[in-house]
C-alpha cells in the first residue's frame, strides 16, 4: 500500500530553506518518492491552515517512507529544515478500497 509524507511548513529563512529544497530530491530516488505536491499555491476553503507551505511526497509503502526519513542522505540535509522552518511532518497510509 502506498504511503504518503505530508509537510505543513512556514519558511522563516529563504536562504537557508533554499539549500534543502534543492537537495531532497536526490534523497527520494532510492525509496521510490515522487512529489505530488510541492509549494505554496494554497486555497483555504473551509477552517484555518497556519502554514504557507505543503508538500506531498507518495512512497510505494510506509516501510520506503520511513526508510527515506531514516536515512543517511535524508538525515544529512534535515537539520537545513529545521533551521529554516517551522511546521509538521506526517507519514499517512494510502487509501484501500
């Protein structure tokens, strides 16, 4: 079953959120993670969102997901975020019929 991470963030250092934007992707490929979404562009139709930010990212299992987490590439550049950001960080299971 596919997995999802799902980032809801505040950027608070552009510069600084700029260089782990730019390398997270070099971090999915081993674990199959594609973005879904990724940015801002938000419509707020029902109750309060405090983030300007989100991001999808679909794994093809919850183990791929927290493989990518856990890993050593992810966690070289983590510390990037959450210098430069504020927000929440999910993994969500995917849907089954």
């Amino acid at each position: 079953m596919k997995a999802f991470v799902v980032a809801a963030e505040t950027v608070k250092d552009d510069a600084v959120f700029a260089a782990y934007r730019k390398e997270v992707p070099a971090t999915l490929a081993a674990f199959g993670g594609r973005f879904v979404a990724r940015g801002g562009g938000l419509t707020i139709l029902e109750g309060e969102w405090p983030h300007s930010r989100l991001v999808i990212i679909e794994f093809p299992s919850r183990a791929a997901a927290e493989g990518w987490y856990n890993s050593d590439e992810y966690r070289k550049i983590i510390g990037l975020r959450h210098d430069s950001s504020i927000g929440n960080l999910i993994i969500v299971d995917g849907h089954i019929d």
